[in-house]
C-alpha cells in the first residue's frame, strides 16, 4: 500500500482550510473576513451557471449550523500566487461527502479563498456518470 508523504503546502492549506471549518461551526464573521478575498464565490456543480457571492456565502455559513468535517486526499497545486486545492470533506453528522477544489491568492504573506467549487464526492460522485479510466496511473502531487 502507498501512503502519501505529506507536503509543506498540503500542511500549510489543511491548516487554512481547518480556520474556515472552524469560523463555519463557530460562526465567526472576522476569521471569514481574514480568510476569505474580497470578490470570493462559491461556485456548485449543480448550478455552475449561478455563483454564490461572498455575502450571500457568509450569511448562509453564519446562519447555519456546521458540524465538523475531515479533510481526506488533499492536492496542492503551487501555481505562483495562486495555488489550487482539492480535496474530499466528509462531514461527521454523515452528510453527504463533497469534493472541494479551492483556490487560493497569495496576498503579501497571506492568502485568502478566492473561488470554491463544489460537488458530490466519494459514492455520491460514483453513483453518477462514470469517467473512462486512463491507461495506467497517472502521477499525483502531494
């Protein structure tokens, strides 16, 4: 079995993505606002077409109860200043699982959630259209 070596970045953005998750449950409005750039949008692969705008995001996540999640199979993506996250959250009350991908600006030192993309994940996603497999693995970045 392969275990993954963990990287500087994947630590570094599990650290970042636990502050969002941390800010949801607690209902904490300035972590978000430390976290989150100032044009953000949540973009849902059931409705790709219609972005949530940061406000909206903030309202709803202040509004509703979270419970806490694990983040599984994280990859970061270095792309200069920005760096692209995906990963699976699998809630612990047993909600359905969502594969995230996140991208993140660097901002001096700092870096702030630009984008969210989400979608059904883990058998939610198996359950629906089969994607054909490639001839061989195909290398990971960790």
């Amino acid at each position: 079995m392969r275990v993954p070596t963990v990287t500087r970045l994947v630590q570094m953005f599990s650290e970042l993505e636990g502050r969002l998750d941390a800010a949801a449950r607690e209902h904490d409005a300035a972590a978000f606002d430390r976290l989150l750039h100032a044009d953000f949008e949540l973009r849902n692969a059931a409705r790709p077409g219609t972005p949530l705008p940061r406000a909206e995001f903030l309202q709803q996540m202040l509004d509703r109860p979270m419970a806490p999640a694990r983040i599984e199979q994280m990859a970061v993506h270095d792309v200069g200043a920005a760096a692209i996250v995906s990963f699976l959250r699998r809630s612990t009350d047993a909600a359905a699982t969502l594969f995230v991908v996140d991208v993140w600006g660097r901002t001096g030192d700092d870096w702030r959630l630009q984008v969210r993309y989400v979608g059904p994940g883990g058998a939610q996603a198996a359950q629906g259209a089969q994607m054909p497999r490639p001839d061989g693995d195909l290398p990971k970045k960790y």
